[in-house]
C-alpha cells in the first residue's frame, strides 16, 4: 500500500480505539468487542488516559505508546476531546481515522470540523465521518461499528450517510441472509465521500454489488464520472431520500424551476446506469438477486405460468422493469408443443394451464432452459389442488439449482400460508422466490438494466462548433454593464456563435428603422421591447405579434412604447427589436444549468408555455454524447410528438441534438453562464431543422450555483 492508499480504511494492519471504554454500554466498549469478536486478526490497542485492560487488551494512556504503526484509529471520545486526539493521531502518522463523535456540523459547528479536516490534511491522514457508526470490512474480517455482531460475509457492500438505517441494515441483512463485503458509514462526509470509497469497492473482488443511500451529495460531478466508472464493472443500487424543493424555490428560470433536485437526481443516476430503489425492500431484494445471479445472454424473456390473469400482471411488470418478452413464435412452439396441453398456450406468457402438476412445471422449465434462444425465465403460479398436493419445495429447488448456472430466473407462486411459508424457505435459501409478481420481475429488471447498461457502448463526444471566443466577448460586455441576464439582442449574438438558428431579427432605435427592418425581413413580423430595465416584456404590453404590414408596424411601435413607459416609467427604452414571425410546429425546451449538487446540466423537454404544468423534461449531467441526448429525448412522455403524429413526417431530431450538446458546452465550457433556456425551440420537420425563438442567459463574474 502507498500514501493514501484507501485499503488502509478497508484493510488496516493495525486498529487502535481512542475513547475505548471497560464499561460494556459505552460505544467506546462495543466497538473494542465487536472488533475482536468478529475475528480481526490484526494487533487491536484501546487507548484511554486510565489504562488498565479491556477484554483482556493492555489499554494504552496514549496513541504513541502503541509500538509499530497504526493504519485505523477510531475514535470515540466527546466532541470538545476530538481534535486533540485527532493531532494524537497525526504524531502517531496513523492513516485513517473514523471519527465515531457526533457534534460537527450537524449541529452547524462547521468551524471545528473544517479544523479536523486542516489537520488531517496537513498530517496526510484521512477522516471518515465525523458522526458516524463505523466500518465493517468482511476482507479484513474487522467490525468496527457499533452495531450488531455476527455480520454475514457476502458480496454487497453497504455505502451509508444515515447512521440509524446503516446499523438497521445490518439486522436486516442478516434476517434476509444477505452477505455483506463492507459496510461504510458516511456521517457528515467532512473528507473521504462516496467517490473515494467507490475507488475501493470498484477494485473490490468480494464486492459484487454496491448499495449506497444518499442524502445530499457534496461533488457531484466527480461522484457521476466515478458511478460511471463503477457502473461498468458491477451494479450499483442507489436510495435517495428528500424529495427536496431547494433546486426549483431559489431557480431564476425555468430549466431551474423544472430541475427539482429529485428529478435531477433520478435522470442523473439513470444515466449513470445506477439502479434507483424507491424502498428499502426493493432495494435489499436487488442486491440480493444481482449477487447471486448469471448475467442474462440476450434480451428473450419467457414466462411460465399456470394462470392467464397473473401472467399478464407479470407481463405489465416487465414493461414497468425494462425485461422484454422474446416474441419469437417459432421458438416458442418449438420448445414448449410437446410439455403444454393443447388448451393452453405456447405464446409468451407461456400458459400451461390451472390443471398443471408440478411435474409438469419441470419438464416446462427444463425445456426453457435448455433452449439457448430463451435468455431468461420467469415462472409463475397461483396455488391450486395440483400444486398443493405435491413439494413445490422440492421441485422448485431441482429446477432453481439446474437452471440457474445457464440463466437468470425468477418465481412467484401466489396463494395461501403453505405456499407463503414455501416461499419463505426458498427465499431464506437464496432462491428467488416471492408472493408478488411486481417484486419478481422488478428483481430481473435490476439486473436486465444493469446488463444493458454495462454493455452500452457510447459514441464519444464530439466538437459542437461553438465560437466560444465570441461567447466570451459578448458575456464580459454584459458584466461590464453590471448585469446578470442578457438582452435579446446579446443573447442572439450567443446563439450565433453556438450555431444555433435563431429567426432574423435588427434592433431598431427609433420608428423609422423599424420599419426598415420589418421590409427587410418580410412581414409577418414580431416587435419586442429592448430595455435592461423590462425584462418580461409581455407583462409590461412590450410584445406584439404577427404584425402583417407597414401600418400595423407603426400602430404597434406607438402601443409598445406607451405601455411601457407607464409599466415602467423610469426605464432606459434602447429601442425595439423587430423579429421575423416564424411558423410554429412542435415546441420543445433546450435548458443547461449549473445545478446545486451536479455542476453542468442538461435539460431537454415539451416547451412552450405549459413547461411548468406538463413538467415533462428530462435532465443529464453533461458532458454527454449523441447517443446520450437521443436517450434524453426519447425519455420524455411526448417523445411521439418528434416522431411525428396524425400523419405528419418524422421531425428534426438530429437538430435537436445539436442543439443540446451546444447548450452543454456552453454551460461547461463558459465559466461566466449559470443558466441558458431556450424555449421555446421550434422543431420542423426532417431537414428543416429548429429555430430557437427565446433564448434567455443569466451570468455572473464568477460560476455560481443559481440556487
Ligand atoms: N483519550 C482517550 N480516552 C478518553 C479521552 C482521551 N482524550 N477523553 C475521554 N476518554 C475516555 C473517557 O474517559 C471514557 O472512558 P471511561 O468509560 O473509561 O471513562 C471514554 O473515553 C468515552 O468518553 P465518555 O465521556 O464516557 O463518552 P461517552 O462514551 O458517553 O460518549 C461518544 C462518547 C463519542 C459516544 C458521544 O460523545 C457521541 O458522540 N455519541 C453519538 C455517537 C453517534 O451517534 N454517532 C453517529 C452514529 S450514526
């Protein structure tokens, strides 16, 4: 191990307690016993000023009294005693240290937990926590929580920032017979966060799958390149709490309003092929399946059932989970003619009847599971006379055991409590059993998802013509004038130089350019008020639309112009824009922000007024590919509409693609934007291309959250 080497938190040679305790209720106790009890083979040295012995361990009055080197030093003294044990432990040169305390920033006293973290950093040591209820590491056979003994070993490991169901895991793990690797308490996250701890468990031969529940997320843009990074070797399942309305209460726009961090949240995981659980259960129910189960070869899912009605439940559910039914007749007659009756069904759900014996469920699944054009089985059954009266146990356990090696499989039997207490036996067994359809196939869903995301190959990001130069140009010009948002005008400059078509539109300073402009372009035209001072316009009567000839043009100037002195008396008027009325087709939004927890983000969406109400938009944490903006469009409910609806030809995708990876790279890549939303983006049909014909920009002297 070298520096920082993080297998020092996971792996330690050598683990001290400081605050250890000989009374038995005290945390500085349990921690010396459970350390010990779960068979760390390392030296173990408790530290308290007192000295004496702890479970017959000579307690130190110092860290440095300790011979050789220690890797873990837990601590677990009172907060006002921290800091100087933590400078203990910086004279001692220990590597890690977990710091058991609560009392930080919690509670608001950042001050003295940015002091742990000085000193840390200036020693080269590293802080887990502070607030937190330990580590368990099945490698170095080392639980140095304070939770329940007898931790299972196994292959999920368990990332956690709440401390109660962190140790509330550990029970329920160990009734589930859920195996762990690790179990990391986060706390308050003052110096090593999830991405550092991800480096470990990436790497991590006994890990299999990664559990994390998170509650706020500190950098996020190098947590999503890590998920990203893990994603690709093995599952991650994430559980989110707090729905919070933070992002949309402080936004300045919509792309802000829109992006409730929870939203954003979701999209962003999605995208990183991390599993999102909405409960606990689902969440422990696919780590255990994703632990346990082969990889699927394909896509072709079969269902076997002995009921019509709970076969098309199932088949709703793998619409819900993303597992896509194999629809090829032909295997499926071949296969299953000579195993079902002639009144049932070799059609997928493949129904072999409520009069079925479980011999005949055997000779069903053994024939899907020898074809190698099914890729997964899901077998289903509702309790009747014929099942009850033979061992479902048993054949479930032959079938399960012979098939499993070849394909990913998932039950569900559904009936009274000798089929519930069936079910039971095989799940505490590590079969996949359960009394739910839904909870079945979600646990297929999370392993179709992660396989498809793993095997996903990107296209590589490319260059979005941008003149940021320009960009650059225009912005500085802006702060200069001590503003935030830019003017129509300024921000068509911006759409300029990113390439994207905006309608034609001259600034007019007085009634006679205006209505030079408006012959040049062609009518119909639309007029807009240009003032720093009005910046929405239609409330201030600074809008007028389709105006069709020379009259109406000077009719407007003098409306516009009267309403907005009186809207606002005070305000600098420059002038109006004059901007060619362009046809309407399907409204979208194009948005990019820099988001709270994420950095740069992406928005795509339905646009037009009803943004807010539809609310149907999707988010990415940019960069993104091509590839990745198609998955951003096509997640939206009205992704129809693109395709083109009643008769009208397919729309311009592709440019709506370019657009979104414009907007990204200027919010990436111009440090001085914090919000650009285009809405809405006019898209025509193929080969037409969009016209963005709202752009609004906000700004600031240095990038800041516009939270
Ligand atoms: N070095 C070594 N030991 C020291 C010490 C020092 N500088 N200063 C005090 N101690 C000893 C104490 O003498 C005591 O040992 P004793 O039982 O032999 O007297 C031991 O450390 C613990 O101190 P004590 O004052 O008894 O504290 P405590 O055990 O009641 O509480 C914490 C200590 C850390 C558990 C408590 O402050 C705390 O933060 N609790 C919350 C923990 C939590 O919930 N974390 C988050 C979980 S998710």
């Amino acid at each position: 191990m070298t520096g920082n080497d993080i297998r020092y938190l996971f792996e330690p040679r050598c683990v001290a307690v400081i605050g250890a305790s000989s009374d038995p209720k005290k945390i500085g106790y349990i921690i010396i016993d459970n350390i010990i009890s779960s068979g760390y083979e390392g030296p173990v040295h408790p530290v308290n000023p007192k000295g004496g012995q702890i479970l017959d361990r000579k307690v130190h009055t110092s860290i440095s009294d300790i011979d050789g080197p220690v890797d873990l030093a837990t601590i677990t003294v009172p907060a006002q005693f921290v800091m100087d044990a933590v400078k203990d432990c910086a004279r001692k040169g220990v590597k890690y240290i977990s710091i058991i305390t609560s009392g930080f920033s919690e509670i608001g006293n950042h001050e003295e937990e940015q002091a742990l973290v000085h000193v840390a950093r200036e020693n080269g040591m590293h802080i887990l926590g502070p607030n937190i209820f330990g580590i368990y590491s099945a490698k170095a056979k080392m639980n140095a929580t304070f939770g329940p003994k007898g931790i299972m070993p196994g292959h999920v490991s368990i990332v956690t920032q709440s401390g109660a169901l962190g140790i509330a895991m550990i029970g329920k793990t160990k009734s589930e017979r859920i195996g762990l690797s690790s179990i990391v308490s986060m706390g308050n996250k003052c110096d090593v966060d999830e991405a550092e701890v991800l480096d470990y468990l990436i790497e991590d031969d006994d890990t299999k799958v990664i559990l994390m529940y998170i509650e706020g997320i500190k950098d996020g843009e190098a947590f999503v390149h890590k998920l990203k990074e893990a994603t690709k070797i093995k599952p991650i399942v994430v559980l989110k709490s707090g729905r919070s309305k933070r992002g949309a209460m402080a936004a300045a726009s919509h792309t802000g309003s829109l992006a409730g961090a929870d939203e954003v949240f979701s999209d962003v995981m999605r995208q990183c092929g991390v599993l999102r659980a909405e409960s606990i259960q689902d969440a422990l129910n696919w780590c255990k399946y994703l632990a346990n189960s082969v990889p699927p070869k394909g896509n072709n899912c079969i269902i076997v059932t002995n009921g019509g009605g709970i076969g098309v439940l199932a088949a709703d559910a793998c619409e819900k989970y993303g597992v896509d039914l194999s629809d090829d007749i032909e295997t499926m007659k071949a296969t299953f003619a000579d195993v079902v009756p002639c009144f049932g069904s070799v059609k997928n759900p493949v129904d072999i009847t409520g009069g079925a014996s479980l011999q005949d469920y055997e000779s069903s699944l053994d024939v899907a599971i020898d074809n190698d054009n099914i890729d997964s089985i899901i077998c289903l059954g509702c309790e009747t006379a014929t099942i009850a009266s033979g061992s479902l146990d048993e054949t479930i356990r032959r079938v399960y055991s012979r098939g499993k090696v070849e394909k990913p499989m998932v039950f569900s039997f559904f009936g009274g409590s000798e089929i519930e207490g069936n079910c039971e036996k095989l799940r505490s067994d590590g079969i996949p059993i359960y009394t739910d359809v839904y909870e079945a196939v979600s646990c297929l869903g999370a392993l179709y998802n992660t396989w498809k995301h793993s095997s996903r190959k990107g296209n590589g990001t490319e260059d979005p013509g941008v003149d940021l130069v320009c960009v650059n140009k225009v912005i500085d010009e802006v702060l200069a004038d001590g503003r935030n948002f830019l003017l129509a005008h300024e921000a068509k400059l911006v759409m300029d130089a990113a390439g994207i078509a905006m309608p034609k539109s001259f600034i007019a300073a007085d009634l006679k350019q205006t209505i030079e402009a408006a012959e040049a372009i062609g009518y119909p035209v639309v007029m807009k008020i240009v003032s720093k001072d009005i910046v929405h316009k239609s409330d201030a009567g600074g809008v007028a639309l389709d105006l069709q000839s020379r009259h109406e043009v000077m009719d407007a100037y003098e409306a516009i112009m009267h309403s907005c002195r009186r809207y606002a008396p005070k305000a600098k008027i420059e002038g109006v824009e004059v901007v060619e009325m362009v046809r309407m087709d399907v409204e979208t939004i194009v948005g990019a922000r820099i988001d709270p927890s994420f950095g740069p983000v992406v928005m795509f969406g339905l646009g037009g007024i009803y943004v807010e109400v539809m609310k149907d938009v999707s988010f990415r944490s940019y960069p993104i590919d091509r590839s990745e903006a198609m998955k951003m469009v096509s997640d939206i409910r009205s992704y129809p509409l693109l395709l083109g609806v009643r008769g009208e030809g397919k729309k311009d995708i592709c440019k709506v693609l370019d657009c979104i990876l414009k907007v990204g790279h200027l919010i990436k890549n111009v440090p001085t934007i914090t919000d650009i939303e285009i809405n809405p983006l006019v898209v025509y049909e193929e080969g037409d291309g969009a016209r963005a014909l709202d752009a609004r920009i906000l700004v600031s002297p240095k990038k800041e959250v516009s939270s």
